[in-house]
C-alpha cells in the first residue's frame, strides 16, 4: 500500500507542570506545525514554557519557542510566530510544553505531515 504524501493531524492537550510531549515527528516523515493555540480556562493568569525537542548524542536538546508565557484568565495565545510562523521538525523531532500550573491550560496544534519517499 502507498504511503500519503500529505496527512494533517489534529492535537488537543490538557497541559501540565510535569510536562507533556505533544507531538513527535514519525520515522520517514517532515512535519510542518501549521499552528498551537492555547486556552487558558482557568480564572487566574496562567502561563507556559515550549520547546523544540531533538535528540542528540547526549540526550534531548531543548530550544525554546516560549518561556513562561503568560496567558491572561479566559484568554487565548499562538505560540508560534503570532500565528503566522511555522515550525518544521524532522524525524524524531519533537513539540514539548511544561504548564506552570495543572487544570489551566489547554491546546490545540494542526501539523502537516509530509512523506520523505
């Protein structure tokens, strides 16, 4: 069977302080993070630390994207580039958030992904 050249994929998420891996870009794939929105339902400001998660010969590798942002009671925020920006991870690559705190927070992504063959 062939494989799609092109599949979109939908995350949801409740955020935590441990930490969630929200995405991991599949083996023989590039996939294109189309956008991240976060929702703060909670009635207290809340924020959220996001980072590009690679492998390297020493473990993970965090880049982050956003670092204890804020996000206002009953308010919203795109993390990547004001909802403009794309993010491009390659095989293994991967999105990882911490919450500063539990039940505040939730999210959405949209990812393109795209067959390397």
């Amino acid at each position: 069977m062939a494989t799609a050249l092109n599949v979109f994929r939908t995350v949801t998420s409740n955020l935590f302080t441990s930490g969630n891996v929200l995405y991991t870009a599949p083996s023989r794939k590039t996939s294109i993070v189309l956008m991240i929105q976060i929702s703060n339902t909670s009635n207290t400001t809340a924020n959220v630390s996001f980072y590009h998660r690679a492998n390297s010969s020493l473990g993970f590798t965090n880049v982050a994207l956003a670092e204890r942002f804020d996000i206002p009671a009953g308010d919203s925020a795109s993390v990547i580039g004001g909802g403009t920006g794309k993010l491009v991870l390659e095989t293994g690559q991967s999105v990882f958030a911490r919450a500063g705190d539990n039940n505040k927070l939730q999210l959405v992504m949209s990812i393109l992904e795209t067959a390397n063959d």
